[in-house]
C-alpha cells in the first residue's frame, strides 16, 4: 500500500502542498487528474499537436518575411500564437 511521499519541508513552504511533484493524497490525485485532461486536450500523446506547431511556425516564419529583413517588434506577431 502506498502511503504518500515522505515529508520534505522546503519544498512544502514554497509550493505550499500544491504541485504534481510535492502534493499528496486527493490534492494529488485532482491535479494529476486536471493535468492530464489539459494536456489530452491540447493533444499530448497525438501526432497533431506536432502538425500544429509546425503550421503555426511556418505562418510566423511568413509574418516575418513581409518585414522584408527591416526592424520589426514581434510582440504583436508572437501575441497572436495560440498557446
């Protein structure tokens, strides 16, 4: 039977229980759980989420070509990628 992590007090003060890494018990189990369905949703484990990258740099690499090599201030560009 798994009883939980051991105690490990730094850790404990900074993320204060919270985390995947240094919870325990049902806190765990919760954000194990809202992590994985996040990750599933953006595509973890699935090729697309490779398909999608690359067809988002590709338009970015595009967004940049229009500059014509001249100065420019990604923000706005960079702002408009899907996270």
């Amino acid at each position: 039977v798994f009883s939980g992590r051991g105690s490990f007090p730094v850790a404990e003060k900074i993320t204060q229980g919270f985390g995947v890494i240094f919870s325990n018990g049902e806190r765990w189990k919760q954000i194990r759980r809202f992590s994985l369905m996040v990750l599933r949703n953006m595509g973890m484990g699935k090729k697309t989420i490779e398909d999608r990258i690359q067809e988002e740099a590709l338009c970015l690499v595009e967004a940049l070509k229009k500059t014509n090599a001249s100065p420019c201030d990604p923000t706005f560009l960079l702002g408009c990628v899907p996270c």
